[in-house]
C-alpha cells in the first residue's frame, strides 16, 4: 500500500514537493538563483533531493513516467539537460526541456517536475 498525502524534503537552497496518490508521485522541485554555486550544481543536487524524496516514497528515478525542466540560465540548458539524462539513465517521449525568461515565482533558477509510479520498475522500450 502505497503512502497518500504531501510530502517534502528541502534545504536553504532548493526544495521538492510531492503528492502522492494511489501509486502515482507527482514531484515539484525548485532551486534558488541566489545560493552562489552554478546552476549545474543547483540542478544536480536538485535532482539528488528529487532522488531521495521519491525513494522515501517507495519510488525512484526509474519508476519516471514523465519529465519537464525549466531553466532560467540558457547558457547551462543544454548542460543540465543532459545530466538530467544521466541521472534519469533515459529520456522519455513525453519528457519536456525549456529555457525561459523567468520563473512564476521570482529567483528561481531551475524548475523539475517528475511524475512516477510507486513499484512500477522501468517502462517498457
């Protein structure tokens, strides 16, 4: 039996909110401009976070269904695009990168939304 309710996890810098519902994980994440290390850096320990919060779940990045990032910094797009891969060991068809001018609330750098199932193992090729 899977856990329902909100959860979070977050540090001073960054933070993930997640719902849970039946045996689906809908995951928000988001990193701060004003913490002093790259973007990259905020983008990796961002998706740690995600990491551990959906394992805490009973989850995990390979139960990952779908994937949107949102980057402010252009320059590092295309950087943390591909350790998103990394992390995520794939990219999926429905999986969603974007560079844009600024986010809803104001200093944030990067944005992660991941929604997953709970005990579903990798999706099939």
């Amino acid at each position: 039996m899977s856990p329902e309710g909100v959860f979070e996890q977050s540090s001073r810098e960054n933070g993930c909110r997640a719902a849970v519902a039946g045996s689906t994980v809908y995951l928000r994440c988001e990193a701060l401009a004003n913490s002093g290390r790259s973007a990259v850096a905020e983008a990796e320990a961002l998706l740690r976070h995600a990491e551990s919060l959906l394992v805490e779940l009973g989850s995990g990045l390979g139960d990952t269904r779908r994937v949107v990032i949102g980057v402010t910094d252009g320059a590092a797009g295309v950087t943390i695009l591909g350790l998103a891969e990394e992390w995520l060991r794939q990219i999926f068809p429905a999986d969603s990168g974007v560079v844009v001018w600024g986010m809803a609330r104001r200093g944030v750098l990067l944005e992660l939304v991941i929604i997953a199932e709970i005990g579903a193992g990798p999706p099939l090729p």
